[in-house]
C-alpha cells in the first residue's frame, strides 16, 4: 500500500507503523482504515481543484488515440466526472465520451 499523505499538513513523509499512520513532518498519527476513506483530490494543470460537475477547457491540442482526429486547445468540456485510472477525467466533447488526465486541462 503506498503511503497517504498527511491529512493534517498534505506532506508525504509518513511513516507506517502496524495499524497506523504517523507523519514525519507535524506528528500527526491516524489509523490505517481512516486512509481508505480519504478522497482523491484532482488539480488541474495550473494547480485548482476540481470536483464533479466543474466545466474546463483544453491547454493544448492533443491526439485522439485510434484516429487522425485532434482535440483543439481552448476546446470545453461541460459536467466532468473525476474516476480513478490514469486518465482522472471522464467527460462528453462534441457527444463523444472521452477520458482525459487532468495536466492538460484548466478548469473554468
């Protein structure tokens, strides 16, 4: 299991103990089960937050895999939905479905 990071101060060095967590940094401790409910928290590529239902907009012109067809930068994606995978973004573009990752997007 990778190490969460710190509820209390979001650094990443923590130290992992048998049923807990303990950050390295402020000494903050909680039990392992409590990471399991953490959210995710997504950032667009100019650090913001996004959450489910924001709209946001292409920072550069990417190619669609499978085809010759491009995404142009400035291109808005309305009523995205933020998954887990490597690809943090489901959304509808034009009425296609597309999965994006979120360092090529800006919300707004």
């Amino acid at each position: 299991m990778p190490h969460p990071p710190c509820p209390a101060c979001t650094l990443e060095d923590v130290l992992s103990h048998s049923d807990h967590w303990e950050c390295a940094t402020c000494g903050h401790e909680w039990p392992k089960a409590a990471a399991a409910e953490v959210a995710r928290i997504v950032k667009d590529a100019h650090g913001n937050v996004l959450a489910d239902g924001d709209t946001v907009t292409l920072i550069k012109d990417l190619k669609l895999r499978g085809g010759s067809g491009v995404l142009k930068g400035g291109t808005k994606a309305k009523n995205i939905r933020l998954v887990d995978g490597d690809h943090e973004i489901d959304c509808r573009i034009d009425g296609t479905a597309m999965a994006l990752k979120a360092c090529f997007v800006k919300k707004g």
